[in-house]
C-alpha cells in the first residue's frame, strides 16, 4: 500500500486535537442528487504536546505519525499514535526536535520519510525513520531552497517529491536525489502526487489558461520524460485538481473542486474521477458531499477515503467509497470541526484525516 502524502494548505500550520470516530455508512449513489445517509460519534483529546501545530500526517500498517511546527525550539515536532488513534505521544528521539514539519510519508512496513524546515533558520531538511517513528536518522532535503510540495514514498528509500518545475526521486532514502522529468511551464499549482509504480506518477493541480485563470489538470510523466496533460472526462467542471490516490498501480481516484460561487452554492460538489489504467484515461466517479475535496487517500483498489469542506459551508466533511470511487457515502459526524486537510489510511478498514484542530479515525464501512 503505497504511502499518502500530506503537504502544508495555504490555510496555515494545523493544531491536533485527536478525536475517535467511528463510521457506519448506509448507503451509496453513482451520481443524482441524493445524499445517502451515515452516521458517526466522535471523542477528542488534546494534543500531547502543548503549542504543537500540526501540518502533516501519514499512516503505516502499524502506526501513524503526525508533524508540524512547534513554538518552542525545544520541543519535539512529532507525535504518534500505534492504537489506531485512540492515544497519541511525543516522539522522544532527539532529532524530532529539530524538524518543522511540513510533509509526511510513509511505507506500509513503517519506513517514513518526513520534510520540512530547521526552527528558527527555514532551511529545509529531512528526517527518515525505518521502524515507524521510534527513532530517526538525518537525510537530505529534496531541494536546497524548500520543502516539496507534494511527496509520496512507495517503498522503503524510494520516494518522489515535486519541486518548482520538476518531479525528484530518491533510491537512496534521502541520501540523494535526481531530477525524474520536468513539468509544464503552464502549471500554476501542485497540490498532490501519486505514484502507481517506480515507472509512473500522478499529479493533481491547476493549469493556467490566461493571464488571471486556471483549470483543473491531471498530469502524468514516466521517469525520463517529461509531463503530459490528461484529457478529462466533459461535464466535470473547470476547478483545480487538488487530490490524487491510487490504490494499486491501475487504479486510481481524484478530484477537481468546485469554484467561485459554486462553494458557497447548498447543492456544489467537487467532481470524482476514477482511473482503471494507472492514470492514461479518467472516467466520471460518483457524486460527493464535499464540494472541495483536499485530500484522498486510497488503502486499496476499492477502499479510499476523502476529505475536505462540505457542500454549502466551510465545515469540515469526509467520505468513503468501497468500489474505488464510483459511488461514495458521507461521513455524518457528530460534531462540526473547520476544514479537514488531509487523510492517510493504515489498512481498508482505518484512516485517519487531519484539521485545523481536529484529528479524525475514520472507519470505512
């Protein structure tokens, strides 16, 4: 299972609140207007480090991690929990203190490689670990002047990250990195990347058009090449690709957000597409209650979950799909958190989504 991503939003450093949730989704629907039903409960708790911001989260098989920036120099930068979320603790190895966090990635066996910026310099860095968290040594950042934007790790030291203008790869586990393809010089925004395979990644972002405009693109390069841009199925709307899952190197989930006043519109949703090819053609996926998605995470071909704000508001939303996002069911939660950011799956059965003050464990159905 391939390591999801989860890269700093344009709204700011996010503080964790851990919440248990568990989901039961009753029904589905392929497109329309009906919303299926759900239902959830939700717990919090507080972050187990004081002044903590959280930016990033990444889950392996048998723990997840959460990182972010931190108001004391001193003060470790990474939290985790080995039980699903239900209890988080503070990373005590060292060099947790010296990495503000902005991207996590994780392998499914626990190796993890997280990015981000020295307190208190903002020069960036890297962190590896091989057991899941426990402890740590240093790498190298895949660039000298920022953190990527988006970074995706599909097995143990080979990891993809996008710089300005440019897809890097790493076989060493951040010892090194070389330069995989470089992208259209029209692509105004990356806000995620997929991986099927060593021979293949996914971007989703925007295109620009004209002097003020942009669309939604999906993107694709083989190592070597350079990035073409995906034909889109008509009638799926002109906003910006903001996430892309792919739960095998066939299949694959992602989405295109509302825009303008559609967000603010009670019937908007974002569009779904879905993938059977490794990311060569899109077809239209199923109708969501979310109408920007921000973050999918896919833990198999079929099991994904997604995350974002919900239709006609800025609260926080999510929503599961048990057949690889041709149909999906919301996630009616018991409370109403801000936006959720990100989400990171640690088996089909368990995912957990990152807000602004908020920490979910969904539970797919």
């Amino acid at each position: 299972m391939p390591g999801v991503r989860l890269t700093r939003r344009a709204s700011g450093w996010v503080a964790l609140v851990a919440l248990a949730l568990t989901v039961s989704a009753c029904s589905s629907s392929s497109g329309g207007s009906n919303v299926p039903d759900a239902s959830g409960t939700g717990v919090g708790q507080a972050v187990p480090i004081p002044g903590l911001s959280i930016a990033a989260i990444a889950c392996s098989q048998r723990s997840c991690l959460a990182g972010g920036q931190g108001s004391d120099p001193a003060q470790a930068r990474l939290v985790t929990t080995t039980d699903g979320g239900s209890t988080w603790s503070r990373v005590t190895d060292p060099l947790a203190d010296q990495l503000d966090v902005a991207a996590l990635s994780c392998t499914a066996d626990g190796w993890c490689l997280a990015t981000g910026t020295t307190p208190g310099t903002g020069v960036p860095g890297a962190l590896v670990t091989t057991n899941g968290g426990t402890t740590w040594h240093q790498g190298y950042p895949p660039s000298s002047a920022a953190p990527p934007s988006a970074l995706d790790c599909i097995a143990d030291q080979l990891c993809f990250a996008t710089d300005v203008g440019q897809l890097l790869e790493t076989t060493t586990g951040a010892a090194t990195w070389q330069l995989v393809a470089t992208m259209p010089a029209t692509l105004s925004t990356v806000w995620s990347l997929a991986c099927p395979s060593a021979l293949r990644c996914l971007l989703a972002g925007a295109h620009l058009t004209g002097p003020s405009t942009s669309v939604g693109v999906l993107a694709a390069a083989s190592p070597g090449n350079r990035w073409r841009l995906d034909p889109l199925p008509a009638g799926v709307g002109s906003g910006p690709a903001t996430a892309v899952s792919c739960g095998g190197p066939m299949n694959c989930v992602a989405a295109l957000n509302a825009t303008g006043s559609a967000l603010r519109s009670p019937t908007a949703s974002a569009s779904t597409l879905v993938s059977s090819d490794g990311g060569l053609t899109w077809s239209t996926g199923g109708s969501l209650n979310l109408n920007q998605v921000l973050s999918i995470a896919c833990a198999s071909t079929k099991v994904c979950s997604a995350v974002g704000t919900t239709t006609g508001s800025t609260s926080g939303a999510a929503a599961t799909t048990a057949d690889g996002g041709k149909s999906w069911s919301p996630i009616a939660l018991s409370f109403a958190p801000s936006a959720l950011l990100s989400t990171s799956c640690s088996s089909t059965t368990r995912c957990t989504a990152v807000g602004v003050q908020t920490l979910l464990t969904l539970l797919p159905a």
